[in-house]
C-alpha cells in the first residue's frame, strides 16, 4: 500500500503538480513529503510523483541514488519523461509506474509492459463560489506585507457594520522571490480572522485589478509605517474613485486627510457609510489627479524654459 506521496516541489501555491499530490494525498488519507532521502526514510512504500526536469542536477543524482538502493520498493507516477538515464532507472526500478497520459504511455510501454495508463483530475483546492455581499474589500500587495494586526482591526470595523461582507486577496511578487510557506501561513490566518469569507486571487493583470477597484467598496493596503506617496497600489485606487482604507503617518503623503479623502485605519471608530464611502471616493480621485497624478509628475520633470 502506498503510504506518503513524495514530491520534488512541495507548495501547491505555486507548483501545479505539488498541487496534484496535495489532493492526491488528502484522497489516500496519507502525508505528502519530499523527495530526500532524509524525508523518505520512515516509509515503506512511496508514491514518487515527478517531473524529472524540474530537478537540479544534484537533487536528481540523490533521488537516483536512492532509488536505485530500493528496487521494487517506490512507485511512480510520472507527469512527463525527456529519456534521460535517470528517468530510465526510476522506470526499471518502480514497483509500479503509473503515466498522466496516453502520450505517454506509448513512450513508456516498451520499456514497461505493465505500465498502467492514468490522468490527472481537476486541482481546484478551494472551489468557492463567490458570495455576493454588501460590502466588498480589494487588497492586494507584495506576497511577504500581509500587515495581519491591522486586518484584524480592519475585520472589527466591518463586523461593527451589521451588514455581510467578503475580501478578496490578490498579490504580487518582487524578482526572485515566490510564494513561500510564510505566505501561506499569513493567509491562513486572514482566512481565520475573516471567518472564511476571503478569496484568493492570485497575481492578476491590471485590467482584471482595474475592475476590482471599481467594484469593491474599499481598497486596504496595511504598510510597516505608513502609506507612501510611491505606493502605485493605493493611487491607482484612489484615481479611479475608490475609497482606500490605510495606515498614515508623518511621512505619508500630503493632503491626505482621515474621512475626507481616506481612512486611515488607526483613527477610524466607525466606516463609513454608503453616502460618505462615495464623497471619500470622489475626493480621492480628485487629488489623486490633481496632486499625484501622470500630468503633474512630468510637469514637474520637465526642463523650466527660461527666455
């Protein structure tokens, strides 16, 4: 019996096939862990489900180490084969091997005649349907800025509303960074702290933002000290009307007023209501274009033309 499936990459966030083994598991009632031999160790009968060219050159010299000290004792399921000498090995030394597809099941059925033609069924995680709402809150920012205290603040205000609400997360990531499990922790405990009404959204284009902006009731973007007048986030919010609840300081950008333009986050008692949620956005989109918008920052690159 197959008792752990062992992935090369093992954050279903970002890895469709860590994803697969995550359902895969949860289905087998059984861990999903990683492929070293470290990790290995205690069972008895992996379930290895891989794509070999995802591996650096010494994770796959491990992994064929390994395996090749346990024949018949690991099976594998594969979700592409590039030839390789090591693919060769792990197929020949499966108890089992099982193939995502009928392409590749041609490919294998000379080297394995007992290979077993399989697929790969849907990986949504969470299949929520989106709950319509009376009030709706956008957020989105860097993957790591999950400010949580001030979401919790956040949660009260709304709660203190009496009416339903919902969040929908988007985020983004700098260069050379990625969804890790520290991420995936703060979202959790959004999740908790929302009571389950939060929607992850994953990165979006701009247009799919754009539409957000228009259609939520607030924008929230929490920072480490305070809004900065460079966040693009909460101006592209404030140009297009919506009223953005924040966190200001001595540094945030100036001529932004508590329940005048914004709401800032550590002064509110109370949100707004629909009528006052409309006059902060239109103030909002007025000195987002008028003071910190396209127009005035290249008046103000522009040469002075003396004569």
């Amino acid at each position: 019996m197959i008792d752990c499936i062992a992935g090369y990459h093992l954050n279903p966030w970002t890895c469709g096939i860590a994803k697969f083994n995550a359902i895969l598991a949860r289905y087998l009632a059984v861990p999903v862990v990683g492929l070293r031999a470290v990790e290995l160790g205690t069972y008895r009968r992996p379930l290895l489900s891989l794509k070999l060219s995802e591996f650096s050159e010494a994770d796959a010299a491990d992994l064929d180490l390994w395996a090749s000290s346990r024949p018949g004792q690991f099976e594998l399921f594969l979700h592409a084969f590039d030839g390789t000498e090591i693919e060769r090995r792990l197929v020949a030394g499966a108890g089992r091997v099982y193939c995502g597809n009928r392409e590749l099941y041609a490919q294998l059925q000379g080297m394995r005649p007992d290979i077993q033609e399989l697929f790969c069924p849907g990986t949504i995680l969470n299949p929520q349907r989106f709950q319509r709402t009376e009030l709706s809150v956008f957020t989105f920012g860097m993957a790591h800025k999950i400010r949580v205290p001030l979401y919790r603040r956040l949660q009260e205000l709304l709660e203190a509303t009496g009416k339903s609400y919902s969040v929908y997360v988007s985020t983004a990531l700098h260069e050379n960074t990625s969804f890790d499990g520290s991420f995936v922790v703060r979202f959790e405990e959004l999740q908790s702290i929302f009571n389950g009404q939060v929607y992850f959204m994953g990165y979006l284009s701009d247009t799919a933002v754009f539409n957000h902006l228009l259609d939520c009731t607030f924008l929230a973007a929490f920072f480490e000290k305070g809004l900065r007048a460079n966040n693009t986030t909460v101006n592209a919010a404030m140009e297009v009307g919506c009223a953005v609840i924040t966190n200001l300081d001595e540094h945030s950008p100036v001529g932004l007023t508590h329940m005048q333009n914004v709401i800032d986050i550590n002064l509110c008692e109370r949100l707004p209501d629909a009528e006052q949620t409309q006059r902060i956005g239109r103030a909002a989109r007025e000195i987002a274009h008028g003071q910190y918008g396209w127009d005035r920052l290249v008046a103000q690159l522009r040469p002075v033309v003396r004569t």
